[in-house]
C-alpha cells in the first residue's frame, strides 16, 4: 500500500493554492503529514527561468519555455515517487494538465483555428511523469475569476486566454476519465469553484478523504503510458 497523488488544477483565481492550503492544513487537524507541493517551482534553477519569463523579465521560444515547465517537473518526478511509496500523501497545486493547456492555447486567433503548439506536441513531454490518482478540477467561469484579487499581473492573465485553457483541460479531462487503464476510480472530478471557500474545501475534503485513508494498492501510474 502506498500514499495518494492527489492534484489540484483550474483556471487562474480559480482557488487552487487556498484550497491546497486548506487541504493540508485538514489533512495535519486529522494527524496526517502531507507533503505540499506547487508546480511551477520556483525555487530550483529552472523555476527561476519560468518565474522570470512569467514576470516578463525575460522573453523566450514558446517551445523552450513549455519544456522548461515538463522539466521543472521531471526535476522531481523521482522524488514524488518515492514519498508516495514511503506512504507519504501529496497535495500538489497545478501540473502537467496545465503545462499542456496553457502552451497549447497560445496564438488561436478566432479565424485560424491552428495553435502554434499542437496539443499532442505539448504533451509528449510529459508522457511518463508520475500520475495522480485523482486530479480535482476547480472549474469557473474566466469572468468571474478576473473579479477576485490579482488578476492581471502576469503574463497568461488574460480573459480570451483563459476561456481557451478552460477548453483544453475539459479535453484532458474527458481523455482522463475515458482512460481504460484505471477504471476503478474516478481520476478527474470537476468541483464548482464559484462558491464559498467553504463549501468548495468541503467538498474537495469529501473527495480526498477516502484515497487518504484507504490509500492505493497499485503502483504508481505513468502518465499517458499508453504513448510510451
Ligand atoms: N503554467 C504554465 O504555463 N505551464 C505549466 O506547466 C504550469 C503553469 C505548471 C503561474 O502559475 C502561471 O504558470 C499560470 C499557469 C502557468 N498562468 N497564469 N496566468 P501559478 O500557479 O504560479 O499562478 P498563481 O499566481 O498561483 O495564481 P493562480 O494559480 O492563478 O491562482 P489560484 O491559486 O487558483 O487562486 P488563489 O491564489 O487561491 O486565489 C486567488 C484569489 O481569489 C485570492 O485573492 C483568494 O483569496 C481568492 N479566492 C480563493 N478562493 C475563493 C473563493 N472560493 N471565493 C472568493 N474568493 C476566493
Ligand atoms: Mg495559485
């Protein structure tokens, strides 16, 4: 028996980090020590790179920075790995749903359908990464996520854009949930987070609770290892 992978991914202002946050703290009230975990990391070499490019302190390809960001997580796929096996549970805030997404969604104007990173290329990189035994979605709409705190200041914090990533993770979701490798458990749930902090940390608990105490039996998944 090993330790859950659990991810939480959305839209920008959706909430994710509050209720990463939250879960944590939920999981040390009930004696369990979860490891918290942010993608982008900043702290490591490349992640310095991201956060300078984010902040627009630096201009780079749209190819290089989509692997930078896969690489900022192969840098610790290994270790993801083991603190699962050493039956450690992981609450980690974005991951490869959103590197895919977001490069993905650059330069679609409305006219020419065509992105300039194909979907399939921007997720070859991540093929193989450890998968998450559950990736809840924090789902709302862009418009109501520009009215709360912060919104705008980095370089993807744009409405039109937002409405395009929003696409593309309802694409990997139903690719997730279609997969036939783990039919026995739901791998990707949609959770409202148009609503109080509250109820969205209630119901992310309801969801991440039995993984946490029943833990997981099989090894740790590859991610798309059917592409492998
Ligand atoms: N990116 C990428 O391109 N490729 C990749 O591979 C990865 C990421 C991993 C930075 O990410 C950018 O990197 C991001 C995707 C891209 N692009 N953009 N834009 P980041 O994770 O570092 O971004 P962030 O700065 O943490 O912001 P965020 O993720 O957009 O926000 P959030 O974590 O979802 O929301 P929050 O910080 O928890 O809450 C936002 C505000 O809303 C805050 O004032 C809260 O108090 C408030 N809030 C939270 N919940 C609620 C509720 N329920 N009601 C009302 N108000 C709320
Ligand atoms: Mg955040």
């Amino acid at each position: 028996m090993r330790a859950p992978f659990i991810v939480i991914e959305g839209l920008d202002r959706s909430g994710k980090t509050t209720q990463t946050s939250l879960l944590h703290t939920r999981l040390e009230a009930e004696g369990i020590q979860a490891k918290l975990m942010k993608f982008p990391d900043r702290t490591t070499v490349i992640g310095q790179m991201i956060d300078s490019y984010l902040r627009s302190d630096s201009e780079l390809d749209d190819h290089v920075i989509h692997l930078l960001f896969s690489a900022n997580r192969w840098e610790l796929a290994s270790y993801i790995t083991q603190l699962l096996e050493a039956g450690t549970p992981i609450i980690c805030d974005r991951y490869a749903f959103s590197g895919i997404a977001f490069s993905a969604s650059k330069g679609i104007p409305s006219s020419t359908p065509s992105p300039k990173l194909p979907y399939e290329w921007c997720r070859s990189p991540d093929i193989g990464l450890p998968a998450p035994d559950l990736v809840l979605f924090l789902d709302i709409a862009p418009e109501r996520a520009k009215l709360r705190g912060g919104y705008g200041e980095e370089r993807y914090e744009k409405e039109e854009l937002q409405a395009r990533v929003r696409g593309i993770f309802q694409r990997l979701g139903s690719e997730m949930q279609n997969e036939t490798q783990r039919p026995v458990r739901p791998n990707w749930v949609t959770v409202d987070a148009g609503r109080e902090r509250k109820v969205v940390a209630n119901e992310v608990w309801s969801l991440v609770e039995p993984l946490v105490i029943n833990r997981i039996d099989d090894p740790v998944a590859k991610l798309w290892s059917d592409k492998l």
